[in-house]
C-alpha cells in the first residue's frame, strides 16, 4: 500500500536519505512513517496511518533545526477551512488545502527549493 511513497521518495532527486521508521501492513491498518532529508540539509516527516474506518496523514517539512516550512495533515483542529479537515500550515498561518500525496507535496518543495536558491 504505501510503497508507491517509498518509491517516489527514493526516485526523488531532492531525498538524500531515507529511514523508514515504522512500516505496518495488516488487514485492518496500515502505517507508514518515514524520515527523508533532504538536498539542502532539511527534513520531511511523514505519516499516514489507514484503517478500515479513516485515514491521518501528516507530511511535514522542516528545517534540520526544527523550524516549520510546510506541513499538510488532517487532524480536524480546524473547523472553519473549507477544505476541512484538510488544511497547510506555512508558518503561523492556517490555509486551506486538498487532501495532498507524496507527488504533489515533492513538487511543492521543488518549487520553494528553486524560489530559494537551494536547487
């Protein structure tokens, strides 16, 4: 189930190294949680848990020294989003977002990896 992440995470020319840190697959969940850094030293968290039921997920980016840049996730914090549950949190603001995959959250950070010079 989650080896289409691990694939474009080790395909992706901005990933360094990758640890996998838990990788369950059972018939009633799943969980995946990976730990990518990135070209210019900064870190990708990700999470994604599925049940039969519901699915979290949590794709987080920081500098190594913890700062927040991006992180998409749907934890229901945030009623008023119209994308709710699905939100982006880019510094100390809340935005609206779809529910992202690991393609679109890679392409996003190609993007600002450019505007920033550090590609």
């Amino acid at each position: 189930m989650f080896y289409k992440i691990i694939r474009a995470l080790k395909e992706s020319e901005l990933v360094l190294d990758l640890q996998i840190l838990e990788l369950i697959e059972e018939e009633t969940v799943n969980i995946l949680k990976v730990k990518a850094t990135l070209v210019d030293g900064s870190l990708l968290y990700i999470t994604e848990v599925h049940t039969l039921e519901w699915q979290k997920y949590s794709y987080h980016w920081q500098d190594k020294d913890g700062t927040l840049r991006l992180r998409w996730d749907n934890s229901p914090h945030w009623p008023e989003i119209e994308t709710h549950p699905h939100h982006l949190h880019k510094a100390d603001k809340i935005l609206p977002s779809p529910r992202v995959f690991i393609e679109s959250v890679l392409t996003e950070i190609e993007k600002e990896l450019r505007r920033i010079g550090s590609l």
